[in-house]
C-alpha cells in the first residue's frame, strides 16, 4: 500500500484519513490509483464498501457520542461528566477515536478512546493529537467526523476482509 505526501503527516500513526490523505488502490475496490479527496475516496469505494463504511462510522458515534466527557480543555471543561457534546458544538470540530481494526464486523468496530476538538484553528490535528497518548497494540486513532461529515478511512486489508464474507 502506497500513500501520497499528504497521508503520510502522521506517519507512524499509520494510514490516517484526514480529510486529504490518498490510498492507492483503495482496497481492490474501486480500481487502482491515487485519491486524494474524501470525495475521491467515497467513488472508489464499491457499494458494498461503501455500506460497511458508513455502518462502521456510525458504530464509532454511537458509542463516543454515547459516552460521558472526561476532560475538558478552554469552554469544554463545563462538560465534564455530561454526554458526549460533540454534535451540539461549533463547527470547524474534529472527531478521533483509537480504532482496534481487528475487531471490525460488517456493522461494528470497537473504539477505545475519542476526542473531539472545536473552537481550534486546526481541529484536525489536534483531535489526533489528544487521541494519540491512549494508543496500545492493536488500536490506533485516526480522524472520524470533521464538522460532522464522515472521514472515516477502513483500512484496505480491513475492507477486503468484510466485503469478502
């Protein structure tokens, strides 16, 4: 698997989505060649792919969004203790999960930790950072929802494996 300049900002993170990151051949699915765009990567995917994405994206807000606010940084620290905020807040935001892929269904991933960032200049960037430091084997954090858009990247291995069975 090859990844432009731009997919290889977090490097040792992996393959993240951010909004700009290209895979090529995404998995077989849609053909050979670099994307770059969020929009480039939904085309590429086939309908099956495309379906397993949106039912994994939707399996991680659920249950980030079903979950309590622990921390709090600027205006969120009123949020401390009260359900995920995230939908309700400003945009530009970002949403990241630490993902374990190894987990994934054809309609469930299990997420460890998310955080979400709003009111910042770069929320992408800053999502993953506070997301990074709760990384362990097998789960990794990438972008999920930018300004409540679904950015979620599957790796290709992972949507091999699902469209598949």
């Amino acid at each position: 698997m090859r990844f432009n300049k731009k997919g290889l900002i977090l490097g040792a993170v992996g393959a993240l989505f951010l909004g700009v990151a290209g895979c090529a051949g995404v998995a077989g699915l849609g053909g050979e060649g670099v994307h770059g765009s969020s929009a480039e990567y939904e085309q590429a995917l086939s309908p099956a792919a495309r379906t397993i994405r949106n039912n994994l994206y939707s399996s991680i807000m659920l249950q980030g969004l079903a979950s309590t606010t622990r921390t709090g940084h600027g205006s969120g620290k009123q949020n401390i203790g009260a359900l995920n905020t995230y939908r309700r807040t400003a945009s530009p935001k970002a949403f990241a999960a630490c993902i374990f892929w190894d987990s994934a269904t054809g309609s469930r991933v299990r997420i460890d930790r998310w955080q979400f960032i709003h009111e910042d200049p770069d929320p992408k960037r800053d999502a993953i950072r506070r997301c990074q430091p709760h990384e362990r084997p097998g789960c990794r954090c990438q972008i999920v929802d930018i300004s409540d858009q679904n950015k979620l990247y599957v790796p290709p291995a992972v949507l091999r494996k699902l469209t598949a069975k």
